[in-house]
C-alpha cells in the first residue's frame, strides 16, 4: 500500500505502482482533486479537512462538509481524516458515508511513536486554540502549534518577505528539531485541531481499544433511541 497526495495528478506514478500489484490510496483536500485521483487510478481516496494538521490545502473545507461530498462524487472508497481522534469521530465519519479514517494527531501521543518526550507533552498541554494556519501567502497552509517559529512565519507573511527566508524557519531539517530533539521553537510543530481531544499518552492498542468502545457505546445508544436497530 502506497499513499500519493499533492496537487498534480498522481497518474505516472500510480500506473507504475499498479504493475507491481500495489494498492494506492491518494489524499485529497477537495473534491475536484478526490475525482482527479480516483481518474488516475488510486484504489482509495482518503479527504482530509480543514482541521486536520500539517499541508492542509488551500479550500478550508471541513470534515463534515468534504467527506460526503467526496463520497457522492467518487465510485471508489474513501476515508475521512480531519479532527478525528477518538470513537465519536470515528463513528461520526461512517456516518458521513466514509469507509475507514485516516488519524495522524492522536498517534503522536502513543508510546510507541517515536517523536521526543517533550512534544508529546507540549500536546497533552494544548488545546484546539492552540494552533494556527500559516504558510497562506507562499500557497502552502499548514496548521501547526503556536510557537516562536510560527509566530516568525506570520511576521515574514505580514511583510512580504521571499520565499528564501520562509525557507529558514519551514524546512524540514527544522521541524525535525521539534519533533525529534524536543526543540520546541526551532520550526513547525504539525498538529490538528484535534489535539484539545487529547488528555494522556497511551499504547496504540489502548489507543484502538478505546475506538472499539467507544463505537458500542454509541451504538448503544442510538439503539435505545430507536435511531439504530443493529441487523442480525
């Protein structure tokens, strides 16, 4: 399984992918490029929305609205990514029509995610307030944690500077520093708007366990509505 993104057609590299047997699922952050994958060939369309952390695209489309928008437009499966980070959101996604989802936030706070001690409890710390989009002037919005480097990038957007000098607080080599040296300030802190949803570390399969417990509760309680009468 291999996973394409960005905004021009993956075609060339899914027809390789495809003669070696591999599954491609290509990430999308609007419909029209949910279809351009699905034409190219990718086997899944995972849409990510507006809340979700990292390159975020430039349409600010939430969850709620592009996941069923994708699902009505699209004949493969899609997931759904984008402030998800538990079974409420989870549950929430298929209901939205979405086949599985796509989380990135929730697992940097597991233990056996490998991102340094003091990131993960910068994120216990923060809150949805706590994160802001930058990189909008240089067509590269990213949500990221606010820190020193952030706050840097919108200086730099507020007056124009070139891209050169975006280059020295938003290279990878940078965000490197934060995520894995515990230097909080030294660039981007990726992280989505889910981080308020995020209370303590845990193991990826507590992590999981808890989804599963979650959805049965739910289930339960949509069936004592009468929203919800499970098939046998």
């Amino acid at each position: 399984m291999v996973s394409t993104s960005g905004v021009r057609s993956p075609e060339p590299y899914i027809e390789q992918l495809k003669k070696g047997n591999v599954k491609v699922i290509h990430k999308a952050t609007t419909v029209r490029h949910a279809i351009d994958g699905e034409q190219a060939g990718a086997d899944i369309i995972a849409v990510t929305g507006f809340e979700q952390g990292g390159n975020m695209g430039m349409d600010d489309i939430t969850t709620f609205v592009l996941v069923p928008r994708a699902v009505d437009s699209v004949k493969v499966p899609v997931l759904a990514g984008g402030g998800i980070a538990d079974g409420r959101g989870f549950v929430a996604a298929l209901a939205l029509g979405a086949e599985g989802v796509v989380i990135g936030t929730r697992f940097l706070t597991t233990h056996e995610c490998n991102v340094h001690p003091k990131y993960k409890e910068w994120l216990l710390r923060s809150t949805e307030g706590d994160t802001v989009v930058v990189q909008r002037s240089i067509q590269n919005t990213h949500r990221v944690l606010k820190n020193e480097a952030s706050r840097n990038v919108q200086e730099m957007e507020a007056r124009g500077a070139p891209l050169e000098e975006f280059f020295t607080v938003i290279k990878g080599e940078m965000g490197r520093k934060v995520m894995e040296e515990g230097e909080l300030d030294a660039g981007m802190a990726l992280c989505g708007l889910n981080v308020g949803l995020i209370h303590e570390v845990v193991s990826v399969k507590e992590f999981i366990d808890s989804i599963v417990n979650q959805t049965q509760d739910i289930g339960e309680r949509l069936q004592s509505w009468g929203v919800f009468t499970p098939s046998h």
